[in-house]
C-alpha cells in the first residue's frame, strides 16, 4: 500500500460499514472490487478492536468508473470483476 493511502485514513472518522469491510476506507463507496490495506487497531467506546480495512481496486478513481459504465449499461473496463 502507497503511503498516501495510509495518509488519507482517519481511523477516528470510520463509518461502521468501513470498519467492517462493506465500504471503501478511502472513499466510502460500497465495495464490489475490494483490495486490503491492513489490519489497524480502532478503539471504540473504550474497545479495542482490530479490524482489516478494504479500499477499491484497482483505485477509487477506477472503481468508480467502473461503476458508473455498469449503471450505464456499458461494457465494463478490463480488470473490473465482481
């Protein structure tokens, strides 16, 4: 993983479905094409809990397109799986 990435993670401003792997931890766009940056130590409500955390693949920006081409009805970009 880049060190952007870890950079642009605010482990305190998680939603529930990022820390449990549903959402982009990046972007918080829903997962479909997931890739794993690590296992990260969260602390909530006074729990500590260690939790893998997801981010889209290839890249948010892909994915995202890729998504966008898919509810358009076009055909979908290499690399794109489900």
């Amino acid at each position: 993983m880049s060190a952007e990435a870890l950079e642009q993670i605010d482990l305190r401003g998680l939603t529930g479905p990022q820390q449990e792997g549903w959402n982009c931890a990046l972007c918080n766009a829903r997962l479909f094409a997931d890739r794993s940056l690590g296992v990260y130590r969260v602390v909530s409500c006074g729990q500590e809990s260690r939790v893998e955390l997801w981010a889209c693949r290839p890249d948010c920006r892909t994915a995202a397109r890729n998504a966008e081409r898919l509810h358009a009805g076009r055909p979908r970009l290499p690399g794109w799986a489900w």
